[in-house]
C-alpha cells in the first residue's frame, strides 16, 4: 500500500530543509517491519509544494508502525513543523496488475 500526503513549504523556507529532515526520519521509519521506501517528489512548476509516498508491504503493517510511539522520530518530525504544512491525501492499495505499453524497440 501507498501512504500519501502533500507538503506545503512555508515562505523563507526551502525545499532542501524539508528533505533533509525528511531523509533523517525516513532512515528510522524504514526499519519497521513491512517499510518498502519513500520517494519525495517536487511538483513541477511549484518548487514549495512536494508529494511524499511511502510504500508498505500492508496497512496493517503501517498501523503497528504509527502505533508505536518512537520519540526520536516524533522530534525529527516536530522539527518541521514551524516551516511546513502536511496534508495527507490517504492511503492507497497497490494494483493488482499494471497494465503497460509494450516498449517501442527502438521505433
């Protein structure tokens, strides 16, 4: 499953910051069992708005993770708060089955 949200960087702020506390707690979150990764995007033509997906192998996996209270984590997180506004988009099942055009060969 996907866990998406939205970051908003706030004015006098940049992107970079966010990422580097973004790096720091993705490190510690990734070891929870069923982590899969993390990606943070850029909206193109928008360099403070970022979309951050984090990959799970279940929701229920999740669900023990964010249970569980991990102070380091809560105060890398607590961090950004002053810069940024997090809005998440939800939670997202992973296909079943992808469907993708065959590739060119070279066309």
């Amino acid at each position: 499953m996907k866990y998406i949200f939205e970051v908003r960087i706030k004015p006098g702020h940049t992107a970079e910051e966010y990422a580097d506390i973004w790096v720091r707690a993705s490190e510690l979150i990734q070891q929870a069992p069923g982590a899969r990764g993390t990606e943070l995007h850029r909206k193109i033509g928008d360099p403070d708005t970022l979309i951050a997906i984090a990959s799970w192998h279940s929701k229920a996996e999740r669900d023990v993770m964010e249970a569980q209270h991990r102070p380091d984590i809560a105060a890398i997180i607590r961090s950004a708060a002053p810069f940024v506004e997090i809005h998440p988009l939800g939670e997202f099942e992973d296909p079943e089955w992808v469907v993708m055009p065959p590739p060119d060969n070279g066309r």
